[in-house]
C-alpha cells in the first residue's frame, strides 16, 4: 500500500517533531512504509533522534535499549578491532613527545617528593587523594620520572574516546561514533588535562563519570 500525499506531507511535517512509532500510529500506517518512504526521500537524517530509537541504514528502527541489553563486548571489540587501534594510534602519536616534558606548575608535589610521603594518600578530598595515591606509588617505583607520571593521563584520555566511540555506535549511527571519537581522540582543547601531569583529576575523573 503506497502512501498518499496527505501522509507523505504529513510525515515531513512532524518528523523532527514525532518518532516513526508515533507518525505511524497517527497515520495508520506501518512503520516499514514510513521508513521506505524516508529512505527513498533521503529525509531519515531528519527524522528525531532523541527518542529511544535510531534509524539504520538496513531502513529498520533499533531500540536504543535493546541495542544495550544484547550488547556483546567481546564481540564489539573484535568487529570493531581497527577502531579502538587507530584511535590507540591517534592518542600516542598526538601525545607521545609529551612523555619526557619536565614538571611543570602545580607538578611541584611531585618533584618536591611531598607525593612520597605515606600521608599524602589519605587525603580527605577524594578528587585529590586519587591522584596523589597514584603519584606516591609511581614515586616509590620510579622516583622522579615524568613519563611514568604522565602515561596515567593518556591512557584515561584513549578509555575516554573508546568510551565515546562505544557509547555513540549504540546510541546513533557507526560513522558518527567513529567521527566523534576520531575528532576527541586529537581535539587540542584536551592538551592541558592530557599532557599536564596534575591535571589528572580531571582526565581520571572525566574517564571515570561515564566508565
């Protein structure tokens, strides 16, 4: 049954408004229909997004939370292996050169050997107790090596784009997943809390809000 002009005017009306769910409820119509008719249109790219549902290219609607519940992680990894090594390879390549830079400002803490002392691990304020519990053991190993300071950083900053990427590849489209997290793997706003070695905190906990 082909749509009429009334429900095809209909369904480019409302539909940065309404979900395929609902314009087909309205209409009467199969949302195999609607969907056909917004791929044929090239429209489905304006179709809402903030709904629990996504348009695929296959020209079905998957339900966000059921492409949660059947979420395979080991098998994610492997179908998308080339991803997560070339967002690794991103992240070393843009930050690598940052490794062996010398303490700077509030890295005082560390060169000063005050990260060394047992009671700095018991800091009252979780937001500065985490890392300083990290810079007391790298302290006790490595002594006075930025690289080993700063490696923590980087590998917060590559969870975080592998997050971005997981994150969006079940919530919108693959390519949009991989863009986003190709463009945060590089973007250089995150320079400062990635390369700076006390701007941990933020790198850890920006990692750990969404982990």
């Amino acid at each position: 049954m082909s749509l009429t002009s009334f429900q095809k005017n209909y369904i480019k009306k409302n539909l940065k408004k309404l979900s395929v769910s609902e314009i087909s409820l309205d209409l009467s119509v199969s949302e195999k229909e609607i969907n056909k008719f917004l791929k044929k249109q090239n429209l489905n790219k304006f179709s809402k997004i903030y709904k629990t549902e996504d348009f695929h290219e296959d020209g079905n609607f998957n339900n966000i939370e059921e492409n949660v519940k059947n979420f395979n992680f080991s098998r994610f990894i492997v179908e998308n292996l080339w991803v997560f090594i070339l967002l690794f390879f991103l992240v070393f390549v843009s930050y690598y050169n940052s490794l062996g830079n010398e303490f700077v400002s509030d890295d005082i803490v560390i060169k000063n050997g005050s990260a060394g002392k047992l009671d700095s691990i018991f800091n009252p304020n979780i937001f500065v107790n985490a890392p300083l519990t990290i810079y007391f053991f790298i302290y006790k190993m490595k002594g006075l090596s930025p690289d080993f300071y700063r490696i923590f950083n980087i590998f917060f900053h590559l969870g975080f784009a592998y997050l971005v990427f997981i994150i969006l590849n079940l919530t919108l489209k693959k390519r949009i997943a991989i863009f986003a997290a190709l463009i945060f793997a590089v973007h250089p706003i995150l320079v400062e809390p990635t390369s700076w070695i006390s701007g941990m905190p933020y790198a850890g906990a920006a990692f750990f809000s969404i982990g």
